[in-house]
C-alpha cells in the first residue's frame, strides 16, 4: 500500500512536467497579406440605365511593415509576447497575396483565447500603405486613382479564428494568419460622384487622381480615418 501511495505521487509531477513541455513546443504561423477589391458604380446612373455610368475601382494595394508584435493569451501555459526581427522592411503586394520576405513564426502550441497583433508600419520617403485604382468617367477614358498613407503608425488588431471561439496552434499543422485589408470599408461612404470632384495633378506626364495628406485633403481624412478598422486578422 505504502509503495502504491509513493508511485502515485512521484508519476503526478511528472504528468505536469510532461503537459508544461507540450505547451512550449513550437507551432508554425505563416502569415499572408491580402486586400478586399472594391467597385462603386453612381447609383443614380444606375437607375436611369445610363450605358457608361461614373464608376470607379479599387483593385491594387501595397503595404510596408517593419515589425510584427504577437500578444497572445492561452487558456493553459504562459502568455506569449514577442515581436519580430526582421533582416528588412515586408513589402507585400495585396492583390497579389505576395511579398518580398516571407512572414513566418514558430510559436508555442496550445489554445489561446486571445491574439493581439500589432503591425509597425514601415518609415523612409515612401508611403507604407497605399491603393491603386480606376475612375470610369461616363464614356471618357479612365484616369488614374491613388490613394496614399504616408504616416509611421502601430496598428493594433485583434485576431479571429475562422473555426471557433479560440484559436488553436499545434506542432503538427501549419496555420495560415490572413491580414486582410478590406476596401470597401474603406471607400463605401465616397461615391463616384465625390471622387469625380476630386482635384487632379500631373504625374509623369499623366493627369491623376492623387488622395493623400497634401491632395483631396478631406477625401483623405475619410478614407485615413477608417484604415485601422479596415484591417482583420483570421487564422485558419
């Protein structure tokens, strides 16, 4: 009896031990950066059938980040906070769902019941977030749109898993974090209408239609003013 009592205390710390390494065994993250492609047709013209309506689209994207930090909290092990190293600034193009450096991570298993992510957007001369897109003016040629964020910012956004409540990494599977900038939410509230009073400048020799901090100032503040709402985070 006396031997059975003394098994059943020694094999109990080693279950915790046991459950505590699981925990720190690393699950690999690969991250993709995406875009929602947007289209706005004047509703007005709509109705009236009119064969070449104003309209206009939002169909290429860029973004610049310089850093990652994961926040994530687990239901069972430690919290786990890092944030990334990275040997040079993540240009991805979101149309494409492609980028220069590949965005991976090996992070601790388990189920976390909280992800937070924050995305430095990277500094120098060239904007870090920026659009590219078409304006249909009736049955004129199209002219040019781009839309640019120029600004050094830390966005912060909380994580979804498609699947459930939490989000579940383990060692055994490659899970895919998808950053989705969606432009529509963007853009939904400006019409064709306000886009064709736009200001155009000259560009390379090309009439455009510039929106940034200088240019369509109000258009810009619009637009600027949802872009850290516009960001989602899935993981699947």
């Amino acid at each position: 009896m006396i031997a059975k009592r003394f098994f059943i205390i020694i094999a109990l710390p080693l279950l915790l031990v046991s459950c505590k390494d699981e925990l720190t065994l690393p699950a690999k993250v690969h991250f993709d950066f995406g875009m929602v492609i947007f289209q706005n047709e004047d509703p007005a013209q709509g109705q009236q059938k009119t064969n070449s309506p104003n309209r206009y689209s939002i169909e290429r994207g860029e973004l610049t980040i310089e850093a990652i930090e994961f926040d994530g909290r687990r239901n069972q092990g430690k919290d786990v906070y890092f944030k990334s190293n990275f040997s040079e600034k993540v240009v991805s193009q979101l149309h494409s769902q492609t980028s220069n450096v590949r965005v991976e991570f090996d992070i601790p298993q388990g189920e976390y019941n909280r992800v937070d992510l924050t995305l430095h957007l990277g500094a120098g001369a060239d904007a870090p977030f920026k659009l590219e897109g078409q304006f249909s003016y009736g049955q004129s040629a199209s002219i040019p749109i781009y839309f640019e964020y120029a600004y050094t910012d830390e966005i912060t956004i909380r994580g979804k898993s498609k699947h459930g409540a939490n989000i579940i990494l383990s060692r055994g599977n490659v899970t895919k974090a998808k950053v989705v900038v969606d432009t529509e939410f963007l853009f939904r509230f400006l019409n064709p209408g306000v886009i064709a009073s736009a200001v155009r400048v000259t560009q390379g020799g090309e009439e455009v239609i510039l929106i940034n901090q200088l240019n369509n100032v109000e258009i810009f503040n619009q637009v600027a003013s949802r872009f850290s709402s516009s960001i989602s985070v899935v993981f699947e």
